[in-house]
C-alpha cells in the first residue's frame, strides 16, 4: 500500500531571462590610435579596494607597463579593473582614473567597490523581525554589494511563509555606499487547493475529493503547518500533517510530518473483507545550496518510520510490517536559453532501509522474495519543457528507480497512473518492480489564454524482482499514446487525458480503451 501523495517532479513558474551581456572588448588596443599626448607607464597602483589584493588586481594590467599609453587608453585599463569586480558579481563596482600628476611613471587607479550603507527592514508582515534578519545575515552594512549574495538573501526571505519580500537600492549616505531597504509585507494566513479526480484505485475507488491547507507563519516564526485529506468514493482515506519551520541563516528548514492511509477492498474482494492501514511519521531537513531567479539546488535528509498493517477478516489473518528509512536527496531546477529557452528540473534520492515483519511472516518470506533486512534503493527523476514556437512547447520526463535487493510492495517502482503510462492504471501487477523506468513525450500547443491541447507518448519497463525466487518472466515493458486538454488560471485548473495502449497487455484492472483521467484543482 502506497502513500496517497504524487511524487512528480514539478518546475517553478517561468522568469524573465536578463539579456546576455556582449563580450567586452580591450577598449586599451581599440584606442592604441587614438590621438592626443602620451605617457610612458612604468607601473600602476591601486586603491579603495578590499574585496581583492593588489596584486590580483595589477596582474590585471601587466601586458601594459612599460608602454606609452594615451590617457584615453588609460581609462581603458581602469575600466578594465571596474569589468573584473562586475565578472565577479560586485554589480555597483567602478574603477576610474582619479586626477593625478603622474610621477616617475607611476599610475594611480582608484577602486569603488560599491557598499552597504543602511541596511533597513521595515516589517508590516505577522513574522518576527529577528526570524527575517536571518537570511539577510550577508547583507550588512560595510559589505561590498555582490549580486548573487543580494538575490539569495532575498529569495530566501520571500520563502518565508507568510512573507512577501521586495528590495530596493538607495543612494547611500556616504560616497561609495548604497543603502537598501526592504520591505516584507504579509503574504495570506491561509492557502491550498481542492481537488477532485478519477485517479484512484479501482478496488479503493477511483473518484477521490481532497483538500491541502497551509496555514502561513502561525507562530510568528516563518514556521508552516500543512494539512492535507483525501477520500476516494469506496473505502480509501488519507491524512497527513507536516510541520517545519527555518533554522539559522542559510535558509535551513527542519519539520516533522505524519501520515495515515487506510483502505478496504471492495468490488472482486469484498467478501474477503480486506482492508489495512499504513501510518509514517517523518522528520526531515532541507537545505538550500544554491538560491538564485535562474538557478536553484538543495538537499534533504529524511527519517521515516512506518507501519504496515494488512488484515483478511474472512480468514483471520493479519500481516504487520515496519520500515524503517532514511534518504538523502538533492533536487534543482534551472532555466536557460539552449534552442530557444527552457526550464529543466531533477532530484536524485538514495534511501537506506530495513524491512522488520512478525516472526510467521519472516519465515515465509525467507523462502519467497526474502526482503526481509536491509535494503537500498537510488531514484531519479529529470524533466525538461523546451520552448519550440511561441505556442508549442515540448515536455519531457524520466523517471527511474534501482535497488539492492528484492523490496516490499510499499517500496516498488509504478510505472503506471496519471503521472506514468498513462494507458493504464497505477498499481498494475504487471507494471510494478523493483526497479524501472519511466519516460515520456508531450507536445503541448497553447489554443487560447487558459487552453493548452496536448498529445503525448509514454514508455516504461520494470523488473518485478531484483532476485527473482521464481521461474515466470521477470520482466514487462508497456507503451502508451493519448491526447489531452487543459483549462487553467490563477484560481483553478481542469486536465481531462486520454490514453490507449501500444501493444496488448494482460491483467489490467479494468480494461478500458481509451482509459480516461479528469482532474480538477481550485486554489485559494
């Protein structure tokens, strides 16, 4: 029995790409013709800068002792200094030519590196003002103003929950300095979405209704509780609640989460009286590593303990399971302009585990699959959307999981359901593994404001055992094709797919051609 959550990969709403800047030329050799009255250099000399040594900066300026420049060729060499401090991301950095008389050949250079004057945070939000100076930590008065040391503090604050954060660069009061304000207004105490759709499973029920809802910086603290319910229309419930809140400067989140799916079989199994419970509780920590508008990279480490429980009233039989997991990630997203722009996205999840079952149970499993003990497993998944024409855009997904050994039914890979091959259904006997892939293709052409058509292709392929402990094929590959269309905007959202499959395949459950799934999603 699986969590009732998706797992797919999702990708940040798109941003405006800054123009690319031209490679800057050697105005010095630009102006070697430059007419006017020449001076012999024998050495330069810098001044005003802390950020880099002298003797970085003159290396600079090495190819030109010993010649005689002309004085536009001169602002051309302190210009040259003021493009390496903007190279290295000091976006307010200049160097210039101060007025001088040039003795024995000397040279002086000034370096205005561009800093901090005030730094000023005006709050109107409900979170503290001690918990919104942590991310602002690298931005304090005196420091050399560095773009993306600028854009990561304040990105880190607008992911604050219950904070919307703007900043904004002032002349400073002294020369060489800027100040900054900014201004952290309240974001809503309350969102999330309701979502009704066909994608459950069949002998759970397939129509579900569901809720999510984040209650914003309840505390004070930029901390977030979020809710979520799901119910299907047979006997399938879900719950789970997740608490985090950040810790220290460097944008880190710790939080605790649990969950709690039960089900009972109808249709085909209703007489067996089949139903279970599966409960995880969950720690975890996240951390940014890279925090910027085009690119982003994080990592997490998370702890789950969860408990399996199956039970056959017919015959009175009950299996328990627990699991013990621990899985170390790291996930990114991007932007970027290759063959006319495109946003890419990916995680990769390593988890270390151990299956623990009751003792009749680990008899059994000894002379069958034997996942009982210690297990790991490696997960990857990777999604690109290309800009093709102004309308049509090409989506691309992998998914992919590999393992150590033979795993229990919660740990499996599906390469079926909604976010798979969508032709047939999640959970199918045949399309689960323990190990597999899953890739697809989707054209999506933008018809209207808010409509999007779209037509696609899956594949995927698993391996049902990793050791396999019996002599039927351990292998089966499915393929799907279908069409879809898509309603959205700011408050809502309505997909309706439709897949057949490529090729025959055997015990789906239920056969249907095509095999339709409707989604629809309002946010508030």
């Amino acid at each position: 029995m699986r969590d009732a959550q998706s797992n797919r990969l999702s990708l940040p709403d798109p941003v405006k790409l800054d123009p690319e800047k031209p490679k800057p030329q050697d105005k010095v050799a630009a102006d070697a013709v430059s007419e006017g009255p020449r001076v012999l250099v024998k050495e330069f000399r810098v001044g005003g800068n802390r950020v880099f040594d002298s003797t970085r900066l003159l290396a600079l300026l090495a190819d030109l002792q010993g010649r005689e420049l002309s004085l536009a060729q001169l602002h051309a060499a302190a210009e040259r200094i003021g493009e390496f401090y903007q190279q290295q991301g000091y976006v307010l950095a200049r160097a210039y030519l101060p007025a001088q008389e040039i003795d024995n050949g000397a040279v002086r250079i000034e370096v205005v590196e561009g800093r901090y004057g005030q730094v000023d945070l005006r709050n109107t939000s409900r979170t503290l003002d001690r918990v919104l100076r942590q991310p602002l930590s690298a931005l304090e008065s005196g420091n050399a103003v560095k773009g993306d040391e600028l854009e990561r503090s304040l990105l880190l604050l607008s992911d604050i929950p219950g904070v919307e954060a703007k900043g904004t660069l002032l002349p400073g009061q002294a020369p060489g300095t800027t100040d900054l304000r900014i201004d952290a207004q309240p974001a809503p105490l309350l969102s999330g979405r309701l979502e009704a759709d066909n994608y459950g499973d069949f002998y759970m029920g397939e129509y579900r209704l569901g809720g999510v809802l984040d209650i914003n910086s309840p505390l004070r603290l930029g901390d977030q509780l979020n809710l979520r319910l799901l119910g299907s229309d047979r006997h399938q419930r879900y719950y789970r609640a997740a608490y985090q809140l950040p810790v220290g400067p460097w944008g880190s989140r710790v939080g605790l989460a649990r969950s709690e799916t039960s089900y009972r079989l109808a249709r085909d199994f209703t007489e067996l009286e089949a139903h279970g419970r599966a409960t995880i509780d969950s720690l975890f920590l996240a951390q940014p590593l890279v925090r910027g508008r085009t690119f982003n990279l994080s990592t997490q480490l998370q702890f789950e303990n969860k408990r399996l429980r199956d039970d056959i009233d017919l015959f009175d039989y009950s299996k328990h399971k627990k699991i013990r997991l621990w899985t170390a990630g790291l996930s990114g997203n991007s932007q970027d302009r290759l063959l006319g722009g495109g946003q890419n996205g990916f995680s990769v999840a390593y988890g270390h585990g151990r299956l623990d079952m009751n003792s009749m149970e680990r008899r059994a499993d000894r002379r069958t699959a034997g996942a009982v003990g210690r297990f790991d497993k490696l997960s990857v998944n990777a999604v690109r959307l290309q800009r093709v024409t102004d309308r049509l855009q090409l989506f691309t997904q992998l998914n992919a999981q590999w393992a150590s050994g033979n795993l229990d039914s919660a740990e499996k890979f599906d390469i079926g359901g909604p976010y798979g091959v969508r032709a047939f259904p999640a959970g199918t006997g045949r399309g689960v593994g323990d190990e597999g892939w899953q890739a697809s293709a989707e054209l999506r052409y933008s018809l209207a404001p808010g409509w999007q058509l779209s037509t696609f292709v899956d594949q995927g392929a698993v391996k049902f055992q990793k050791s396999p402990w019996t002599p039927e094929s351990n292998h089966n590959r499915m393929g799907g094709a279908g069409t879809g269309a898509t309603w959205y905007g700011a408050d809502h959202q309505v997909s309706l797919t439709a897949a057949w499959p490529l090729g025959q395949e055997r015990d789906i459950v239920p056969k249907r051609t095509p095999r339709l799934w409707l989604q629809a999603t309002r946010y508030f």
